[in-house]
C-alpha cells in the first residue's frame, strides 16, 4: 500500500506543477479571463436560472426522495458502511486529504507548489 501511496502523492506532485505552470504562462491567463467573461455573460446567466428551476421541478424532488428512500434501505446502509470503513484505511485518507490539498490550491489560484513535497 505504501507504493501505491507514494505513486499517488508523485502524480498530485506532478499535476500540480503543470496546473501551476499553466496558470502562470500566457495561454493560462487567457484561459482565466475566458472563464470568468463566460460566468459573467447572459448565457451563463440564463443557464444558472434553467439549472435552478430543474433543481426545484417536481422531478428533481422525486429524484431528491427516491435518493433518500435508497439510502434509507438495507443495500444503502450497507454501502454506506462499506464506503466509511474504506475511507478509514490510512493510503486512502492520505489521498483523499492530498486531493483535497490539492483542489483547495487549484481553486486558490493556480497552486502553491509546496503540496507534493510529503515523503512516503
């Protein structure tokens, strides 16, 4: 498990490096400025309204019920305690706190470089 976890951590190392050497190049910041042009424009607008009355259809609130019926049931509680004793195994903790490290630096613009330095 251990290999596992340090290949892990070298893939999250290396992303993070392209993700941040992305931001900081040129094509990086015309991409960023693209995106929020886009979340700023009508389009988006109109889909972030579209989305909300989806959310709050009679469909979705089946689907919303339905969802919780199955996690009410037997099958769900078991895959619920399955998926909970799964995370408690130490590799997957370590990456899913890496990832998460990970997502937390992307969003925060671009990376801080420092999250692929932990030795297995």
């Amino acid at each position: 498990m251990i290999d596992i976890e340090a290949r892990i951590r070298r893939l999250f190392s290396q992303l993070r490096s392209m993700a941040s050497d992305f931001w900081q190049s040129e094509r990086g910041k015309k991409a960023a400025n693209a995106f929020h042009d886009l979340k700023d424009s009508d389009g988006a607008k109109k889909a972030a309204h579209a989305f909300s009355d989806l959310k709050s259809s009679d469909t979705a609130k089946k689907a919303a019920t339905k969802l919780s019926d199955l996690r009410a049931s037997d099958t769900g509680q078991k895959a619920e305690a399955t998926l909970k004793d799964l995370r408690q195994r130490e590799p997957v903790r370590k990456a899913e706190e890496s990832a998460r490290k990970l997502m937390h630096d992307l969003r925060a613009g671009g990376g801080s470089g420092n999250g692929g330095s932990a030795s297995a």
